[in-house]
C-alpha cells in the first residue's frame, strides 16, 4: 500500500488473493485499515518507526539530537535518495505509517516496510507484476502503481526473496533480493 500523510487524500492500495487481485484508492485511515485487515501480509510505502533515541520528529525537542534518518534510510541511500524522517511531510507520513502498522498489528497482519521507487528500480517489479496481472495498459495513479510494487514486495517477501536494511530494532526497509527471479 502507498498511504497517504492524511486523511482526504489517496492512499493506492493493491491486493492479492490467488489469481485474483484489486487495485483500488482509499482516502481514510478506516477505508485502508478495512481494505486490508485480512491480509496476511502489507507491505507499505511510508517510515514505519522512528530514528533510534527519538520520541517524536519535532525539532525543538531534545531528541532532535538522535538525528533525522534511520540506520534503514542511510542504508537505502546506496540505491537512491531519501528524504529526512523530520521534513515536514514525512514527519505526517511517518506519524500515519506507524499508527497504520499499530492498528494492522493488533488485527495480527504482518505489516513490512518497503520504498517502492528503490524495489522497482532493483528488480523492475511494476512492469513484471503489471504483465503478470495483464494490466500493461490499465490506467493507474502513481499511488496505486507504488501499491502494485509494494504489492510485489510482499509477494517476495513471503516467498524469502528480499534484503532486509536496517536494525530490526529501530526498523527496517524491506527490498527485492538482488537478482531475484521474477
């Protein structure tokens, strides 16, 4: 999924069960929490934890200190760019990821975090799901698109195909393993 920093805006979705998937956009915290609640598996597009040493992602705070990216973030930079935990609309993003992976938790949903520009750029997943799924010439936002390959690194995921970055404690940023077969 590609959540949205709030609510009003769209949030891409993509679900898979079997042969049979949606593509879909929701813009509230309850349409995505019901779209998804019995999946196995979300795979989501946004920070799921904070940097270590952080209570929250104000700058006037003292733990402003601990920094503005996660071991996870500074390890995708190896990839691509990645914004600061602490701009301000990944501090909303990040805020909404983490109530997201709370709330999915607590319904005992396996939520991951992913960053689809950085598994697509590694392993080509839009265009390998869209061909999978027949969908090639589907209209799609790049909300939903980003659901789609978020999609897909679930699907790897459950099958052992990913690269974990990060600290399992602080959190982690879940991507297609090298040279994965698709």
């Amino acid at each position: 999924m590609d959540p949205a920093a709030a609510d009003g805006r769209e949030s891409g979705i993509f679900i898979l069960e079997g042969d049979t998937y949606e593509l879909l956009s929701a813009f509230s915290l309850r349409e995505i929490i019901d779209a998804v609640k019995s999946a196995d598996v979300v795979a989501v597009d946004a920070p799921l934890s904070l940097p270590a040493g952080r209570c929250c992602l104000e700058h006037d705070c003292s733990c402003s200190r601990y920094g503005h990216f996660r071991r996870a973030d500074l390890e995708l930079r190896r990839y691509g760019s990645v914004l600061p935990l602490t701009w301000r609309g990944m501090r909303e993003l990040t805020m909404r990821g983490m109530k997201i992976a709370e709330i999915l938790g607590s319904m005992g949903v396996k939520v991951i975090e992913t960053h689809p520009r950085t598994a697509d750029s590694v392993a080509g997943l839009s265009g390998w799901m869209s061909r999978k799924l027949g969908i090639e010439d589907l209209e799609m936002s790049v909300h939903q698109r980003d659901a789609l390959i978020a999609g897909a690194v679930a699907i790897l995921y459950c099958r052992g195909d990913f690269i974990e970055l990060g600290d399992p404690v602080e959190g982690t940023i879940i991507l297609p393993s090298p040279g994965v077969e698709l």
